[in-house]
C-alpha cells in the first residue's frame, strides 16, 4: 500500500475487493461443484458423479450446435479481425477523408447498442434483402456469421487501434525511407509490430460470437441453430444440470486460455523490464 | 510514373478504407432505416408481415404511405410507458451498485503492486471471456426457491420460510450487477492506474487528510472512467433481454423483453420496431457521451 | 564580409560561383491548412557538406528535412536532388536516408536484421548484402552487437545502429532528425566530433535538423538559422556568429546586447550611431553603407567588451553603469551591467586569477568598452 494509506483503510479496501471477488465467482464455482452432483436437484447433494457429462456428450443437438458455434466463431472471428483492423488503420492513418464523422460514429455505436436492436435490424435487413434481390435465402450460418462481424467488428477496431496509435509511426517512415514500398512496409513493419493486438482482437471476436444470444436469435433459423441459443432454450424450461457441466467444460477451457495467455504476457513484460532506461526525446 | 504512383497511392487508401466503410454502411447503417421504416408502416398476415411504406401505382404514381399507428400503440397503451420507466429505474439501480461496488475494487487493484496488478485484472476480465448466458443461468440454482442462498439462510436460521426473490426485479438487479460488474471495474481502473501518485502526496502535504484528498483529488480526477463505466452497464442494461427473461418474472416489465414478445410472440413487426426506434431515441444522449469520450480518448492516444 | 573570415582551404564549394550544388530547394513553401510551415525557401546544399537547419521548435525545419525525405510534399516550388526533381518521388524511390529522432529501429527485428533491412529492399544479393552489414557496424563499432534486439541496446547504441542503417544504403544524401537529442549530455558531446569522423570518411552529404546550437556550430560545414518558415541567414558557424545578419540571428545564436539607435554620420571608415538610452554615441567599423537618418540596431556580444573602472580612451566606445549582478560559472563570470536607463547590458569576463576573488562587486560603478570593429551595424 502506498503512503498515506493506513492498515485499517488498506484492509477495508481489500475486504471490498475480496467481495467484489467472491460475487464474481460465486456462482461460478457453485455451478462447477453441482455439474458433479448426481441428483438433479440443486439443494441435494446426492453424490460425485460424472453422468451429466456422459448425457451432455451424447446430445446430438448440444453437439451440432456447439460445431455450428465453433465455425460462426472462427469465421466471424477471422472476417472481424480483417475488416476491423483495415477500419483501425484507416482512424489513425487517414487524417482526414469525406464521411470521417460518420465512419467513427458506425465504429463506436455498435460496443453500446442493445444487441437486441441489433438483432432485429440485422433480421430486418436481411428479409428485405432476400425480397430484393433473393439473397441471403433464410437464416443461415451466413446470416449468423455477418451479423456477428458487424458488431464484434467494432471491438476489434478499438482494440487495434489503440496499439496502432501508440505504435512509432516514424518506424513505417523508416522502412518507406529504406526503400520498402507501402504494401511491404504494412506487411512487414506494421503487422508484425501489432500482432498482439490482432490477436487480442480475434479472441475478443472468437468469444463475443459464441457467447452471443440476442442477435443469434433473430439471424438463427431452425436448421442453424448455435450453441448459446440451444442453451437458451433448455435454461428457460428451467435448471438443468446437463448445463452445468458444459460451463464447467467451457470454465475449464477459458482458464486454460487465459493461464497461457497470461503466461506469455508476464514473460514479455519481464522482456519489457531489462530495457535499459534511455532519457525520452525531445519534441522539435 | 509519378501521376500513376499518385494514383496506386489513392486506390490503395480506398481498397483499405472502402471494405469496413461499405460493411458497416449496408450491415449497420441501412439496418436501422430499415427498422425506422417498417415502425411507420402498418402490421399485416404475410411475408413480410408489413405494408411497404412506397409503392409504385399502375399510372407511375409514387404513394408514400406512412402509419403512425405503431406509434400510437405506444402511446395509448401505459404498459410500454411503463416498461420504458421501469427498464431505466433498473439499469439506474445496477449501475449505482456496479459503481459502488466497482470503484473500490478498481482502486485496490490499481494501488496494488505490479506483481499481483495482472493476476486480479486477469481475475475481473475472466468471467467476460465464459458465457454469459451461462453465467445468468447459475443464478437460477442460486436464487430460486428452493434453490442454495434460501437454503443457507434457512440453515443459519435466519429466516423460516424461503424468499422469493428469483421472478422478482431484485433478482433482475443482481444479475445485471453480476454480469456488468467488469465493465465498470476496467475502465475505472484505467484512469485510477494512470493518476500520478504524487498528486495525493502532494494533497497530504498540503495538509489534506486522506479522506478529503480522496473527495477532492482522486475523485475528480476519476471522473472520465466513472463515466465511461457507468455508460458501459447502463446502456446495454437497458435494453437487456436475456437477464429480465430468465431471472425475472412475468410481471418484470422491461423493454428488451416487450420487444422480443412483440416481434417473436406477436409478430408484429412494425410495433417491435416502433419500441427499438424508441429505445434508440432514449438512449440517444447517454450514446452521444459515449462516442464524445471515445472519441477524445482516439485524439488522446495520438 | 566573407573575406574576412578564415576558412578552411580545401573545402568550401559555396564560394565558387561554378560549383553546382547537390540539393536545391527553389522556392520552395509547405502550408498545413492555414498554417505556413514553410515559406519561400530558396536553398542550395553541396556534395560533401555536414549542413545544418538550426531553429526553435515550430520554425519549418523538420518540415524542410521531411520534404527532402520524401514524406511531405511541398505545396509549392521544386525540390532537386543531383539535378533530378524529387518533389514528386516517392520515399522508397530516393536516393537519401533519414537517421530519424526515435531512431526508429524495428523492434521486432536483430540490430543485423534492421541494418540489412535497406539493403534487402533493393534487391542486394545476400552474401553482398552480409559483407555490407558487416561493414557499416564496424564502422560504427557494433559489430558485436548484431543478434541483439534493439529493446537490448543502451541510446547510445541504437543512435549508432540507427546510423548505421542508413549508411549501409550508401545515399547521396544522409538526414539527421535531431540525431543527439536522445542521448544525455556527456555522451552527445562525445558523439558529435565522432559523428564529423565518420561523416568525413564515408564523404555522404549530412543534412542535420537540431534546436541546439552548440551542435549546429561544433559540426557543421554551413549553417541555416530558420524563422517562422524563412530562411533568416546561410553562412559558417564564423560567420552567422560574428556576422550575424538580423536581429533574430543575433539574439538567437549566443547572447547578444543591442542598442537601437539612429545613424548619425558615415565618416570613412567610421559610422556613428547615437542611441537616445546612451550618453555618447557609438562608432562602428564600417560594414557596408547604411544611409544617415536611418533607424539601427548596435549589437555587441559579452565577450567583446570590457568591465573597467576607469573610463576608456576616445577611440573606444565607452557606456557607464553599475554593477547589478554576478553570475559565478567557474571558468567565466557573467556581469550585469544596469545603464543609468535601467536596461540591462551583459559582460563576459574570464576569470583569470585563482583564488577565486572578484575586484568589483555589487553597486560598483563601472564602465563598459568596446572597440569599434567589434560591433555589429543591423538593419533587418
């Protein structure tokens, strides 16, 4: 603790924190031990028990849903790091162009809109289209894959575009000045030098579209139907333990991710650590 | 050469620029004409299930046929000016108790020590990257009846009968709270780890006691996450569907759900589209904040 | 006035009315919006030169040094290199290297790979391309540096990495971006006469931006002082200090005192000026004619004059004051003179003696002499 704080403040701040902690996980862990119960009922522990991973693995429909899930993410995850790290390059390169005002406004607009606005203009959009011009016919996983893009498109945007804003731009001025023309410059200098954030960006993208009820359910048809709303449908008749043991499936998943990605972030920071201090230079 | 290289250069800026541009244009853009579209037009059986708001008659004639009756619905019936009030009230509630909540934690973690600072983000961030439906659902088995918290109050003996508080807009406030809490805690942190430490020595040293430099310095100085935070969880709480759906009751009257009911139960489609272009227009201030502080935020990383 | 200094014998091409330089800016204007960040600059720079854009912050020369580079088009007038008009070449097309501020070595790439990087862009073969790499770090004394990451370097280090990148590429024409202001002080004095080496032995033209003149005078061939988008003077470290051409070259490069005044008469080889805050009139050695009646500047810089007790013969200039302040530098003490006008003339004076003490002191009464020829007469 910094000066000025004293023990009892310092212990009351951590007491909130440990709070703030256990309402975050809570539920979390609850879930995680019941997914091992074997009785169906929340209140009764009747038992360690693998069973309701057994039945979770042989339904068909969780299966399916779950592949479907997977491919709209990867797909969307892939689309929405491209076009979003075009749309971050063209807010911090492009000073000025016409309709500037209008494209930050489209970026930012989708990280607060209600997802179920989006939803159904997305569905809106897309009857309308098939009526003009006979494209897309139904919901599909196109339909699911485009309206993912368009709002998880605008995270990887902010995310790209931080670290492309705080990336040298005289680096790019130097590659130009050695003779690399700016395709090169862009494939050789820039992408390199943001690939965290690309990377960042994509996961960001990976989870929103399979975490992603709302919209789903407006673009979804009965032949596509993703994951999340599968679940829906079974949570909202009421609990069911088979639930249980795929968020301790996708719990497990998640902190495997995150310990290696955190893993390799420590080790870059240690890298950050031992460089040597240089005086900053001087504006001209 | 050089005209042509000029000339690569142009194309080269539009083949960058014109691919987002054009997406969010056809794919976000026209999407909400087309919702403020269909809400001016009228609800009929058929595919789609609305009257075109053109149309071309036999001698070229161009009718532009505007219903406001959608609207009037709206207005007429005091469940949607309700639902309107009470999804605002809640969304109010669960972000004062995200902030209440989230500022204290965003504070500890900024003023801990580098070495535990990534482990207790990497700790708010988790549950973001799980499902969130998932992580709604847990509080089924926690909240209900029958369900854990009822049980151990009942064990410790401090109530007889169970609650009811699963179906009820508590139950809806704590898992909004639940679900947004990170949304609140990493902005605020963002500009609780950028303030110069010194600036409360500096407080200190000036005679101010820790409470006072905390109210007149941190505070203040805080006040750009506090806001983004807050903007974070309300706006997206208050057009939530999910967390009034599963946790709430039926008589928890939120506008997320009277848009689903009237778009996937009722299948009117211009009503549903009268209540989001109404959403839209309530959230219009608290959205153009938004974008105002992002944008500065872009400016000031430049 | 150029006879008059000493100059190098073997190298000043700017003299000869034949030689053709290797860069000329003609014209030459940048606007940003409604900001005039260049203005009408006409310039020529020869092969071989270490020339130097010296200015405050915000005066054009950065911008002057990026239109050379290729990274800011100049929106009007025409830029030629080696007789080719670069203004509308692309960066990658130019035959000049920038060493920039940050340096801008590529972090993800080893000090060889970042040195190699030019090379690779043209199409080198690779066992050339390996020889040059090895040759330029010798150069600059990196060689065992080369699988090191730059985030492994001191400043030091990348300055010289930096440099050697571009050097590898052999330009015409190398540019420095403030190369030095990185580096702490100690280490950037070394740097400078070792930069002049290795300027001097590999014989590229150096183009330098700096804000310092100490730099601009110890390493430079020619200097331009900048202004607010204009040129204000061209001219050898000698000349823009001893013979600075405007007031603001004056004041800008050392320190200077200056009396405004008017001239009086033009007799042979003496002008008079009297000054309405002095009591006599000023004599200057003539440096040009100035017509009488017309309104001048007298500038005198603290180390010509000297702080005596007595007051000077008839063929000094002679000013009375009184001693207001004495800075203590060590090697010099600077005198604040205050002239019965309250205004304030600075003196130099070297401290001669040991022990430290000072014979005038606060309040003293003294006088201020120059001789004629060591004054300057500005009109602009």
């Amino acid at each position: 603790m910094s000066t000025g704080w004293g023990r009892n403040r310092a212990l009351a701040l951590y007491g909130l924190l440990s709070l703030a902690y256990a309402f975050l996980y809570v539920p979390i862990v609850v879930m995680i031990i019941y997914s091992f119960n074997a009785s169906r009922l929340v209140t009764v522990w009747g038992g360690f028990s693998f069973k309701w991973y057994g039945e979770l693995l042989q339904d068909e429909k969780v299966l399916d849903a779950a592949w479907l899930s997977l491919q709209v993410a990867f797909a969307n995850a892939t689309i929405a790091t491209i076009l979003g790290t075009l749309a971050a390059v063209v807010l911090v390169r492009f000073r000025r162009f016409r309709g500037r005002t209008l494209f930050t406004g489209m970026i930012a607009a989708p990280l607060v809109m209600p997802e179920i606005i989006t939803g159904l203009a997305m569905l809106l959009l897309f009857v309308a289209m098939e009526q003009a011009i006979g494209w897309p016919q139904g919901r599909s996983m196109t339909t699911i894959v485009i309206a993912h893009v368009t709002f998880s498109l605008s995270f990887v945007t902010v995310v790209v575009q931080s670290r492309l804003a705080q990336m040298d731009a005289s680096l790019e001025e130097a590659a130009m000045d050695l003779g690399a023309r700016p395709a090169k410059v862009f494939l050789v200098i820039t992408l390199p030098i943001i690939a965290p954030a690309l990377l960042a960006g994509w996961l960001l993208a990976f989870t929103l579209s399979i975490d992603d009820v709302v919209i789903s359910a407006f673009v979804s048809g009965p032949g596509a139907s993703p994951l999340p709303i599968v679940i829906f449908s079974k949570v909202r008749l009421g609990v069911s333990p088979e639930i249980n043991a795929l968020a301790t499936i996708v719990v497990a998943l998640v902190g495997v991710a995150m310990a290696i990605a955190g893993r390799v972030m420590l080790s870059r920071d240690r890298d950050e650590r031992h460089r040597p201090t240089v005086t900053s230079p001087q504006p001209v | 050469m050089t005209a042509l290289d000029r000339a690569v250069r142009r194309w080269g800026r539009l083949l960058v620029g014109l691919p987002p541009y054009a997406w969010l244009v056809v794919f976000f853009l026209v999407p909400f004409l087309i919702v403020i579209k269909i809400s001016l037009s009228q609800a009929i059986m058929g595919i789609p299930p609305y009257t075109p708001l053109l149309e071309w008659g036999e001698d070229a004639v161009l009718t532009i046929r505007i219903a406001l009756g959608s609207f009037g619905t709206l207005f007429g019936d005091e469940l949607y000016a309700f639902a309107y009030l009470n999804s605002l009230r809640l969304a109010a509630i669960a972000t004062f108790c995200c902030l209440l909540l989230g500022y204290p934690a965003a504070y500890a973690i900024a003023r801990s020590s580098h070495s535990v600072r990534n482990l207790l983000l990497l700790l708010v961030a988790l549950p973001f990257w799980t499902s969130f439906l998932i992580r709604v659902y847990a509080w089924i088995g926690i909240l209900k009846t029958e369900g854990l918290l009822n049980g151990l109050l009942l064990w410790l003996g401090v109530i007889d009968t169970p609650l009811q508080i699963l179906e009820t807009d508590l139950a809806v406030l704590i898992g909004m709270v639940y679900s947004y809490l990170p949304f609140m805690v990493l902005p605020l942190f963002a500009t609780l780890e950028k303030m110069d430490m010194s600036l409360l020595e500096a407080a200190a040293d000036l005679g101010c006691r820790p409470f006072q430099a905390f109210i007149s310095v941190t505070l203040p100085l805080s006040m750009p996450g506090i806001v983004a935070g807050s903007l974070l969880v309300f706006i997206p709480a208050v057009g939530e569907f999910v967390i009034p759906d599963l946790l709430g009751g039926p008589d928890t009257l939120m506008i997320g759900k009277i848009l689903w009911a009237e778009f996937f139960d009722n299948r009117d489609w211009p009503v549903a589209s009268a209540v989001a272009v109404a959403m839209l227009v309530l959230l219009v201030v608290p959205v153009m904040i938004f974008q105002r502080l992002q944008g500065q935020a872009t400016e000031g990383t430049r | 006035m150029a006879q008059t200094v000493a100059q190098r014998p073997t190298f000043s091409p700017w003299t000869d009315p034949d030689a053709v330089p290797l860069i000329r800016f003609e014209a030459v204007s940048k606007r940003f919006g409604d900001f005039v960040a260049v203005d009408q600059v006409d310039l020529s720079i020869h092969a071989g030169e270490f020339f130097s854009l010296l200015g405050a912050s915000g005066c054009g020369k950065t911008t002057l040094l990026r239109m050379l580079a290729g990274f800011e088009t100049p929106t009007s007038g025409r830029i030629f290199i080696d007789g080719t008009d670069v203004s509308a070449i692309p960066p990658y097309e130019r035959p000049v290297n920038m060493m920039f501020q940050s340096y801008a070595l590529f972090p993800h790439m080893t000090v060889e790979q970042n040195v190699a990087f030019g090379l690779k862009q043209d199409g080198v073969p690779k066992p050339r391309i390996r020889e040059k790499v090895r040759d330029v770090l010798d150069l600059v004394q990196m060689s065992r540096f080369g699988g090191r990451k730059p985030h492994q370097l001191s400043g030091g280090q990348r300055q010289r990495v930096a440099l050697a990148r571009c050097l590898a590429k052999e330009p015409k024409v190398l540019l420095l971006d403030e190369p030095l202001a990185a580096l702490d002080r100690q280490l950037r004095e070394r740097t400078q006469l070792e930069l002049v080496g290795i300027q001097e032995r590999v014989g590229i033209t150096f183009v330098m931006v700096t804000h310092d003149q100490g730099e601009a005078m110890t390493m430079s061939s020619r200097i331009a002082v900048m202004n607010s988008g204009c040129l204000e003077q061209v001219g050898t470290p000698v000349e823009i200090y001893e013979y600075p051409g405007t007031r603001f070259v004056a004041d800008f490069i050392g320190a200077a005192n200056m009396f405004e005044g008017v001239v009086a008469s033009d007799n042979h080889d003496l002008l008079v000026v009297t000054c309405p805050e002095l009591e006599r009139d000023l004599s200057i050695s003539h440096s040009g004619s100035v017509p009488v009646g017309a309104p001048v500047t007298v500038m005198v810089r603290p180390e010509k004059m000297v702080v005596q007790r007595e007051s000077p013969s008839e063929t000094m200039n002679g000013v009375k004051g009184v001693v207001a302040d004495i800075a203590y530098l060590g090697d010099v003490s600077i005198y604040h003179i205050a002239l019965p006008s309250g205004r304030r003339v600075e003196v130099l004076r070297t401290n001669l003696r040991h022990t430290g003490e000072q014979e005038l002191t606060w309040e003293d009464e003294v006088h201020l002499a120059w001789h004629p020829a060591n004054a300057m007469v500005l009109t602009r």
